[in-house]
C-alpha cells in the first residue's frame, strides 16, 4: 500500500522555560502573555533574569529601573539587579 499526502497544515506551540504559573513582578501579566506595552508575545517581549533568580517583561523591568526612585533595584527581592548571563 502507498499513501501520498497531499496536504499537511503543521501547527506549533512555544513557551518560555520557566514554571507555568510564573508572572511578571510588575505588571503580574504571566510571560506567555505580553507586557502593557506590547501587542504580541515572543522576542520583542522578552524576559529578563536577574541573579536574584526573579524574571520579568523586558519593557517593565526598564521602566522600573529608569525610575530614580527604584534605585536600581530588583522589585520583588529588593537586591541590587543584574542581569543573569545566559549559560551563567
């Protein structure tokens, strides 16, 4: 018996790699979602982590850290934030 197709319609799902029920620190919008500022999730809605271990929207987190007041702080933990190298 030979079988042929003729048409095939693929559909794929992604996630980030991090625990499902996670949300943004700041906006509390889950990472599957997008920030307030963006329309679509995906690479111009990144996730940042800081050594600290706690992650958020690219767009909330530079906003956040622009504020003086913020004094460059991680929002959750309250430790100085740098930003986690990946493979680090």
């Amino acid at each position: 018996m030979k079988v042929t197709i003729k048409q095939w319609n693929a559909v794929a799902t992604w996630r980030w790699d991090i625990p499902e029920e996670d949300v943004c620190g700041i906006c509390r919008v889950q990472f599957d979602g997008t920030c307030p500022t963006c329309k679509y999730p995906g690479d111009d809605c990144t996730l940042l982590t800081g050594k600290c271990g706690h992650s958020f929207h690219m767009h909330c987190l530079l906003t956040w850290i622009g504020q003086e007041s913020s004094k460059q702080l991680c929002p959750m933990c309250r430790k100085k934030f740098e930003w986690k190298q990946d493979g680090a």
